[in-house]
C-alpha cells in the first residue's frame, strides 16, 4: 500500500509541473497588463490598472515587444519603438534575450498560461502581467 501512495505522489508531482514548451510561447501572442513587480528583497508593487500595455508579437524564436496606450474606442495609440528579442532554451528554461544600441538584459519566463505570464530578470526581479482585456466604450 505504501508503494502506491509513493507512486501517486510521484505521479501527481510530474504531472503538476509548470514545464514550458516551445509550443507554449505561442501563449505570449498579444497584449499584456502588468498585475505585479515583486522584487528580490520581498517588497512587491501592485498594479491595478496600467496607462501603457505590452504588446508582444513571437514567431520561431524571434519577435518583439511594443508598449502602446489604450483608447476608449478599443484601439491603441502607439509609436515605431519596439523592443526585440529572441529567445532561447537553457537548462529547460525559455529565457527572453534582449539587445539594442545601448543595452542588453535577459528574462527567465517562469510561467505561462492562457491568461498569465511571469517572467524575472538577472537581478532577480519577478514581473507578473494577465491577458489584456480592452474596454469599448463605443458598445
């Protein structure tokens, strides 16, 4: 009896796990809200609504992120700045890879989902965005 209780935390304890695929970065396709920056000292900021949202656009490893403003007409207002990346697996991780004139930084994706996404940087910086639902107000 012992053994199928081993056995099924086991089994339950694989099956749990929040293992990314390359599949999933598909799940990073759209607009983001940040919800919450936690930094590594324990001190965390919430955010409940955001004026800028992050648009994120991945295809075969490579993609870019743009921020843009809501409007109240359900479209956005945006500018020719993008942030590109690539991204990489290392270790079983999926980590974002940043480069531009001036700097260069990486993000460690920790989780995914359809609705959430958390990433965290070299400095240990762990930031929390949800799926962006705009509001129109033209219905």
């Amino acid at each position: 009896m012992r053994g199928i209780y081993i056995l099924a935390f086991v089994f339950f304890t694989v099956g749990c796990s929040d293992t990314i695929s390359e599949k999933d970065l598909d799940l990073l396709n759209g607009y983001w809200e940040i919800t919450k920056v936690s930094l590594q000292d324990g001190n965390t900021k919430e955010y409940k609504v955001s004026t800028s949202i992050d648009f994120i656009k991945i295809d075969s490893l490579k993609g870019f992120r743009k921020k843009v403003q809501p409007k109240f007409d359900g479209t956005f207002d945006t500018s020719n700045d993008a942030e590109f990346f690539s991204i990489f697996e290392h270790d079983g991780e999926f980590i974002f890879h940043y480069k531009n004139d001036l700097s260069e930084w990486k993000e460690t994706i920790l989780r995914i989902s359809e609705d959430n996404f958390s990433v965290s940087n070299d400095a240990g910086v762990e930031y929390a965005y949800k799926r962006f639902n705009p509001i129109n107000a033209k219905e």
